[in-house]
C-alpha cells in the first residue's frame, strides 16, 4: 500500500493509524489521570520490553497476564486510531504507550502526578531496527534502500519526527521528580540493576525474587517466545509477517553491520552537531 506522510506540528504521520483529529485529541483532550505512567519512546528504542517490564511489575512478577493478553492492549499507544479505543478498557493504575514528542505530548500530563519512564537507544541501532521494522510494518513507509533511509533518519523524515528533536525535547524533563529515563544498554548491562531503579522511581517495594522473575520472563527469549508479545497475532493490516519478524535480534552495535565507514563518520559529525547543547552523556558515549 502507498501513501504519503501528513504534517502535524512539523511532524510526520501516516494515515492509516493516525489523523489530525486523532492527534489533537490525544494533544489536547485525552485525559490523564494522576495514577498513569506513561512509558515514552522514539521507536525502536526498547519500547515493548518495557511494556513487558511494567506489566510484570503490576502483577508483582507473575507472568500469568503478560502471557494471557496481547501487549498493545496491555499499555495502549494513546495517540493512535486504535489505541484511543483500545484504552477505554484499560482499568487504572494505566500503563499507556507513546511515541510522540514532547510538544505535542497530552496537555493533560503537565497538570498530573502521573508519571513518565522515557527509554533512549543509540540511535545508530534505532536506524538499523526501523529499517528493518518498516519494511513489516504496514503504517511506516517502505524504504527504498538502506542509504536513503539513513538519510532521512538523519533529516528527521520519518514517522515521529527527528530522533534529535525527541531526544532533545523530552530531556527538558530530566530534572522533574515524575520523569526517569533509561536506556536500552543499561537494560542490557545490567537488567536487575534497572528494573530495581524502575521500581525505585514507580515507588515500588521489591525483593530478590520479584527482580528475578521480572528479569526472566521479561528477556528477549521469553518475550520472542511469547506470543503475546512478540506480535505474531497481530493482523496482517498490521504487519507483514511474511518480510520478518517483530522480536528482531535484540542485540546492541548491529549498525556496525550496517554502516558504511563513510555513513559512520557522517553519523558521528551530525551527532555531534545537534547534540552538542545537550548536558547528558548517554550510556552509548560512554
Ligand atoms: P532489534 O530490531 O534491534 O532487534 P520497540 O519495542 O521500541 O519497537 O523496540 C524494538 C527493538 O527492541 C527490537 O530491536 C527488538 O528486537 C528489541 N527488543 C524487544 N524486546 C526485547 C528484550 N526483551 N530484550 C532485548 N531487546 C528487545
């Protein structure tokens, strides 16, 4: 299927899932309640294994609900078409999902005590995940190469925007006592380590076995292998399953198979320049 990318405050979209109505519903009439936590992310960044992480914490480490039902009506993506409908089920306290950047996040939010966990990746790796990702995914547009995707990753020329402005737009948040952030290799590092620093920030009690069981059930073998999280029920309107599959290779640094030593040089330059006014170092510079 073909179709073109609509503007939203200076950010792509795609028809299917989304519309100017559905977004500014979600900007400003979606109502957020105090006892929310939101889980924010540019895609790819390690989204779902979050969904899976705050799912088992609800269920004090039982993993009878992540493997009874799907992941996306577990923590729906209040900014879509079907998420909107999905999370009038949802009973709180609410786990939801979102992609969208800062300035255009439920107005709602900044009058609330709900929370946000915001989990950042190296965006080389993000290219190389959404690369592969919108060629299953059917309301993201079919790259044409791999150069080119690259290069409008760089321009900010895909669904949600520039990973830079996300990144650089969400971070206003990082001294505000109801934002915590993560990223994807500090799961990976140390995945006890961050799951006691999530239950640190959500103000959960946690012992030795419940870390245990959030660590096991929610690693990528487990959630590959579970089919309500690894997206093989999901439709074909959806996804194309034929072109590959959702839980891809779960790993850090495949963009070192991907990159062009020119892209590599390129990618860090550009880095560099719109990062530069930003006071973080990221796991990933380290
Ligand atoms: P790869 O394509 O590099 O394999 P999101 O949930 O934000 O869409 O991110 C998806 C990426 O996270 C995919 O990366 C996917 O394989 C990876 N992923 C999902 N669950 C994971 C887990 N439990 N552990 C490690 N990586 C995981």
């Amino acid at each position: 299927m073909s179709f073109d990318y609509f503007m939203y405050k200076g950010v792509r979209f795609s028809p299917g899932s989304y519309s100017e109505e559905i977004l500014n519903f979600a900007e400003n009439e979606f109502q957020v309640l105090d006892d929310d936590v939101y889980i924010v992310t540019y895609p790819k960044s390690g989204t779902n294994w979050m969904i899976e992480i705050l799912s088992l914490l609800k269920k004090d480490g039982d993993p009878t609900w992540c493997n009874d039902v799907l992941i996306w009506l577990r923590a729906p993506w209040y900014e879509t078409r079907e998420g909107q409908s999905q999370i009038k089920d949802v009973l709180p306290p609410r786990v939801v999902t979102s992609h969208l950047p800062f300035h255009i996040f439920a107005k709602s939010f900044f009058k609330s005590k709900a929370k946000i966990i915001y989990v950042l990746r190296n965006p080389r790796d993000i290219i190389v995940s959404l690369y592969y990702f919108s060629k299953i995914i059917c309301h993201y547009k079919n790259p044409a190469s791999f150069d080119k995707f690259f290069e409008d990753f760089v321009h900010g020329n895909l669904l949600y925007g520039s990973w830079f402005d996300h990144v650089k737009g969400w971070m206003q948040m990082k001294d505000n006592s109801n934002f915590f952030y993560i990223t994807y290799e500090e799961l990976q590092e140390d995945c006890q380590g961050s799951v006691k620093k999530i239950c640190n920030f959500l103000q959960k009690d946690y012992d030795a076995k419940l870390i245990e069981s959030v660590v096991k059930h929610s690693s990528f073998h487990a959630m590959k292998n579970n089919k309500m999280s690894n997206y093989s029920l999901a439709t074909e309107e959806f996804i194309d399953h034929s072109k590959g599959s959702f839980m891809r290779k779960g790993v850090s640094g495949d963009w070192k198979n991907h990159f062009t030593v020119a892209q590599s040089e390129h990618f860090d330059k550009v880095y560099q320049e719109k990062m530069k006014d930003l006071n973080v170092k990221f796991f990933w510079e380290e």
